[in-house]
C-alpha cells in the first residue's frame, strides 16, 4: 500500500524511479495499493485559492495554496499553532491526471487493474476526493 498521498511529494524523475522500483519489488502476480489525493480531476473541478483554517483542541492550523500550472504542482504555504507556538512551512506536491498516472504505471511494467473514486471499490469519476490504484505485477 502507499496511502496518504506520498506520491504527491515526489518530483517526476523521482515518480518514475519509485514506480520502476516498487515493480522491481514486488514477485509477479503481487498487487499495490496507491492512494493519491491530487489527481488533477480530483483537485481542479473543486480548487480554489482561498485561505482555509482549521482549529481543534487548542491547535489552528492555517494554509494559503495555489496552483502552478506550469510546473503541474500543487503549493500550500502552512502554518501550526497552538498559543505563542508557530511552526511554518511549504508543501508542494506533484499534480498529474489519471490518465497521466496510468501510463506512468504501465511504462514501469505495472497493469493498472483499478481506478476507484474510494477504498469502497465504486469506479473513480470527476470530483472525486481521492483516487485509488490497484496494480499487478505481470
């Protein structure tokens, strides 16, 4: 499994080599799980630029993004507090259609077997929060 996103952290090179190692990793016939949360048909149809903050037992925790379409990454400036204590910092993640994250996997030797809209097994569509991948191994 690779959940919560972390493909998102990996640039394209990066991506590439991951996905051709984690082939590498598994014996034939195995299956993986990813989980990405920025896939472009799950972010754009809802992006928006506006601050968002969320607070809970004593913690705000703030965040101000936008999106670099040139680059195809998503950029959050954030911010945690909890009274007189600040912690800031800067988050890019990589931004990519499904169709863009299928073919990647099939050049790193994958069959992508699943796209789905949840961990409920219902197909992906426009939207979406979530993407979620199931690959096999040939």
């Amino acid at each position: 499994c690779c959940l919560g996103n972390s493909l998102g952290y990996l640039s394209y090179e990066d991506l590439k080599a991951f996905l051709q190692a984690m082939h590498a990793s598994l014996r034939p016939g195995g299956r993986w799980v990813v989980d990405v949360g920025t896939a472009a048909e799950s972010l754009l149809p809802r992006f928006g630029a506006e601050d968002r903050t969320l607070e809970a037992a004593g913690i705000r925790f703030a965040v101000r993004q936008r999106y670099d379409a040139v680059e195809g990454r998503l950029l959050q400036e954030a911010m945690l507090a909890r009274g007189e204590a600040r912690e800031e910092g800067r988050i890019s993640y990589g931004v990519y259609t499904v169709a863009e994250l299928r073919r990647l996997l099939v050049e790193a030797g994958w069959t992508v077997v699943g796209l789905y809209g949840a961990l409920d097994g219902r197909p992906f569509s426009l939207g979406d929060p979530r993407l979620v991948i199931v690959a096999k191994r040939s």
